[in-house]
C-alpha cells in the first residue's frame, strides 16, 4: 500500500494555525535563518538544483523564475503569491492558507531574500474568508515576532507583505492579469513578453508563484536540493497535492511523490469507486484541463509523462467520473464556464466561445451530428488558440482535443 508523502501538507492538523508558537515548535521558521545565513544567489541555486517546477499549472522551473527576476534591473522588486486558486475540481491552496498559514509565509519570505524583495502580495480569492482570516493571523503574529518586518532575524534584510482579495475573475489568476488587477486596474490580460521577471507589478521585476510552490522552498533549505530532486521523477520532481472529487469513495486532497498513477490516486487514496461503479473518465488539471479514459491510468503522473499522452497535469485536480456521466454535458459545462469567464476583450475568444456553445445546441436540436459537430468544435478551438490575446482563449482546445482522442465514439 502506496503512503502520501507530505511536503506542502507537513503540518496539516498539526497545529493551531492562530498560533504561531506551535509553528515554530514544528520547527518552523528555521529554514529562513538557514537562508538568512546564506547568499540569496545560493538560495536561488538550490531552488534551482531542486527541479521544483510551479505547481500553479504551466510547471515552468521555479528556480529559473528566480533566476530571471534576480538577473533583472531594477532597485525595487516584488513577490506576488498567486492565491486566486479559481481552476475547477482545485482546492488544495485553500487547505494550505487555511490550515497552515505560515509554510507559505516562510517561502514567501525565503523566495523575497532570494530575489531582494522588500514587498511581498498574496493575491487571494475573495471567497476564501477563513483563509483570509488565517493569514492575517499569521502575518500580524509574524510581524510582532520580528519575522516579517524590518531586519528579520537581525539580518538586515527587510520585507513586508500585504494582502489583497481578488476580483472574482477567472482570468484574474494568469499572472499577468492578476498584476494588472494587483495595480487597481481591470482584469484585463497585458501581452507577453514581457514576462513579470522583467517587468510585473508596477513595472517591476516580480516573482510570481502559486501558494503550492512557495510552500515548497522551506523543505528544499533544511534538507537540500540533492533530496528533494530525489523524490518524484526525473523531469517532475518532489511532490504534488491531487484534488480528487466526482465519483470516488473519498474526494480530498493528497499529497504524493510525482510518478504516482491515477489508478493509484484513485484506487489506493480516494477509496476507489462510489458504489462500485466502473470507471469511465478522469478530467485531469481542471477545465482547461484534459479528459482521459482508462488507458492513462497507469501512467505516471509528471509534466512530461502527461503530455505525451495528450494530457495535463496541471493544477492537479482530478474529476473522476463513472459510466453514468455524460462526456457531452461536461463538455457543455466547461465551455460555459469559459464563456462566462471570457472578459470579451478579444474578438476570436469573445465571439468564438458563444459559437462553441452554438454547435453545442445545433447538437441537441439534432440539426448536428455528433461526430460532424466534434470536428466544427476542433476546428473552431484551434483557430481561437492561435488567435487569442491570452491563455483563456486557448484553453478550449485542450478538453476538446482529448475527447477527440479518447472519446470520439462516446461523444
Ligand atoms: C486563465 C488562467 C487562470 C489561472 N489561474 C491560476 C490560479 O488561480 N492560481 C495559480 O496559481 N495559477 C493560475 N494560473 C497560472 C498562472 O498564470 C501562473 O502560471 C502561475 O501563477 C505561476 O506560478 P507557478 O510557477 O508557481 O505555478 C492561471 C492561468 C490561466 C491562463
Ligand atoms: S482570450 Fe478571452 S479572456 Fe483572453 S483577452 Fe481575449 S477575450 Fe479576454
């Protein structure tokens, strides 16, 4: 029987999260003295050597991120925590903000000396009120401790942080949109290059992570690049927090080395299936996500080793679904979803997601064959990837693409 391995769930229901003493007690706080100790460009390296890839969804190496903001100019740079956790089917950066509020703090903090931040933002869903609360919490405590503020363990190094509630947009947690929204601006999306490196939040340099990620840089300083690269596989190291929901006996969160199989997640984690149904499909990494069938099950679960079957890992949600789920309806959903979302700024993303839901329609009605209506859907999600202002608009043709291979006669 497979265990989880916990590395940004260590402390979960381990301690009181209003008290910042039993975090210390955990042994908290210690991997910032231990960075403090060192140059920020050895921090940057280990992160580096550790092969930590952003557990937000893209999986680009946290280490370069690092790099990169580091390497630019600029007398001011900021640290942003993308908390705006706004994927469907994902809910494992609530359970960290909520339940342990200062692994995040502290790779906050460590991420800020690397990169010579003195301001530090987490950008958070408005909903996530007990989060909001935790935070401010841990902050006020840190903050009388010394810990945040000015000259932080008597190092001389300063930063301070700041929260801020999301706007209630979808597209409000891509990075650049989250910065626009972080200014006080609508949540529109900006152009890329430049990337927050080079120029984010008020022009500035920003490193910018999910929750998930930053709570992963404590383990890397107290025990080392070399183990944490140890764990998972070679291109996807260390570990991973799945979000299971739909149709299994135990829908939750946990934590396991990369590599593991779907089959493992759901069978040995989540209980296996709710009242012994067969199972049908996984959407994996949400709604710009992918559908799988049974042949991915056993596949290791890593960046790499998704995508050459045609899948996402992406935030980490799993939708598990039996044989009594339509593949249709759900297609249906996440492209209202998207519609929804759509902030209408571009015309391929603005005018293409209502013309997805029309063949959709055209399909209920019966003025459209399935299989036609699958190919229009492809078509249509194509052209809208490679004409779309931002990543929102090319996200359809990820679901729709996998149904295409996995689920055509299903459709
Ligand atoms: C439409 C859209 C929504 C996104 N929402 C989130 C989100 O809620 N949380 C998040 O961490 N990343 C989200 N991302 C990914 C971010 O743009 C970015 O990749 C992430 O903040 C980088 O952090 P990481 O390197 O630690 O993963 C979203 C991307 C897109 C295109
Ligand atoms: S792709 Fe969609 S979400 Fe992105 S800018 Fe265009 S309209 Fe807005």
């Amino acid at each position: 029987m497979i265990s989880e391995y916990r590395i940004a769930l260590k402390n979960i229901d381990k301690y009181d999260p209003n008290q910042i003493d039993d975090y210390i007690q955990l042994g908290g706080y210690e991997a910032i003295k231990k960075a403090l100790g060192k140059k920020p460009e050895e921090i940057i390296e280990s992160v580096l050597n550790s092969g930590l890839r952003g557990r937000g969804g893209a999986g680009f190496s946290t280490g370069l991120k690092n790099k990169f903001t580091n390497q630019s100019e600029g007398l001011e740079k900021y640290v942003v925590c993308n908390a705006d956790e706004g994927e469907p089917g994902t809910f494992k950066d609530r359970i960290i903000m909520e339940k342990d509020p200062h692994i995040l703090l502290e790779g906050m903090i460590i991420s800020a000396y690397a990169i010579q931040a003195s301001k530090a933002y987490i950008y958070i869903r408005g909903e996530y009120t007990e989060s909001i609360e935790k935070l401010e919490v841990a902050i006020n405590q840190a903050r009388e401790k010394g810990i945040i503020g000015k000259n932080i363990f008597n190092s001389g190094f300063n930063v301070d942080f700041e929260i801020k509630l999301g706007a209630g947009s979808y597209l409000c947690g891509e990075e650049l949109t989250l910065i626009e929204s972080l200014e006080g601006k609508r949540g529109n999306p900006r152009i890329k290059p430049p990337f927050p490196a080079e120029k984010g939040l008020f022009g500035k340099p920003t490193l910018i992570n999910n929750v998930e990620t930053f709570s992963h840089i404590p383990y890397i300083i107290e025990k080392g690049a070399d183990h944490y690269k140890s764990l998972g596989t070679e291109k996807s190291p260390g570990t991973k927090v799945f979000t299971i929901s739909g149709d299994v006996i135990k829908p939750g969160y946990y934590e396991t080395e990369m590599g593991i199989t779907l089959r493992q997640l759901i069978y040995d984690f989540a209980g296996g299936m709710k009242n012994d149904k067969e199972f049908y499909a996984a959407i994996l990494g949400g709604a710009a996500g992918t559908f799988v069938n049974e042949s991915v099950l056993d596949t290791p679960m890593g960046y790499d080793t998704l995508k050459e079957k045609g899948a996402v890992l992406g935030s980490g949600a799993i939708m598990v679904m039996s044989k009594e789920r339509s593949i249709f309806d759900m297609t249906q959903s996440i492209l209202e979803f998207f519609k929804h979302e759509s902030c209408g700024k571009c015309v391929p993303c603005r005018v293409g997601m209502p013309q997805l839901l029309l063949l959709m329609d055209r399909v209920k009605r019966n003025e459209l064959g399935r299989v036609e209506a699958l190919d229009l859907l492809l078509y249509e999600s194509e052209y809208m990837a490679k004409s779309s202002l931002c990543p929102l608009g090319q996200s359809p043709i990820l679901p729709i693409k996998s149904i295409k291979q996995y689920f055509e006669k299903q459709f």
